[in-house]
C-alpha cells in the first residue's frame, strides 16, 4: 500500500549550503521543549518551597480574606462563637494578641447569615412584607395621610 507522503516527490534544496531544515527544525524544537520543562519544573519546584498556607490568621487578616468585617470577627471571638489562637510569647501581654481561623469565620458568617434569612423571609405575624406593606399604606389612607 503506497502511503501519500512516499508518493510525493521530495523536493531537493537548491544549494545545500550550511545545516539542512531536518536539523535547524529538530534543534529549535528541541531548545523549545527544554524551555518549556525548566519552567514548569521551577514552578513546580517554587510550590514545594513554599509553605502551606494556615487557616489561622490576624483578625484583620482573616477579614481581607472572608469579606467579613474586622468588628464582626473580633465580637464573634468575645462572645466565644469561633476559637482563637494565643499569638503573644509573654504569659501575661498587657494586651493580647490572637488569631483567627479563617474556616471558622466563614462558617460563623454563613450561620449569622442564614439565620437573618430565615427571621427576615418569615415574619412574626405571618405576613408577607407585601401584605404587611399594603395594610400599613391602607390604614394611612384611612387615616386620610
């Protein structure tokens, strides 16, 4: 069976002056494809060095991080709705530096969210704010306001 490419005719270079376009192609292609694996090996070497990043982080830290507010994380702590970890080296600091963990956070704002979804979709009288809206602005036009 004859294969397509050994039918064509090879062209022959005009002047065989200086390395042929086999070798010129093989080399580039060869230089590329060290290239290309000496940075993904330094990348690749650079994430082994680093270190693992840890969940527990400054107050303000772990605020940058979770879109919390600095205020919420710090009165979550006194309150004692999410741990923290001692970060001074004096037994007794005159004031007392922590950290947070950031998963806590996240899960402390989730429960304080979830909870203001469930007291704001059901109201205590059983109203829908729409129906509430619409008692409240009949009774004023009752009133002739």
């Amino acid at each position: 069976m004859n294969d397509p490419i050994d039918v064509l005719p090879r062209s022959q270079p005009l002047l065989s002056v200086g390395p042929s376009l086999e070798i010129v192609l093989g080399s580039t292609l060869v230089e590329v494809m060290r290239q290309v694996l000496k940075d993904e090996l330094s990348a690749q070497l650079e994430a082994v060095r680093a270190p693992p990043p840890t969940p527990w982080m400054t107050p303000p830290a772990a605020a940058r991080a979770s879109g919390v507010p600095v205020k919420s994380i710090r009165a979550w702590v006194r309150m004692g709705r999410i741990a923290k970890r001692l970060k001074n080296r004096n037994p007794s600091p005159k004031q007392e530096k922590y950290l947070v963990n950031v998963n806590e956070v996240v899960s402390a704002a989730e429960r304080v969210a979830s909870a203001a979804t469930v007291s704001v979709s059901a109201p205590a009288d059983g109203l829908s704010f729409q129906e509430r809206a619409t008692e409240i602005l009949a009774a004023r036009a009752a009133r002739g306001r």
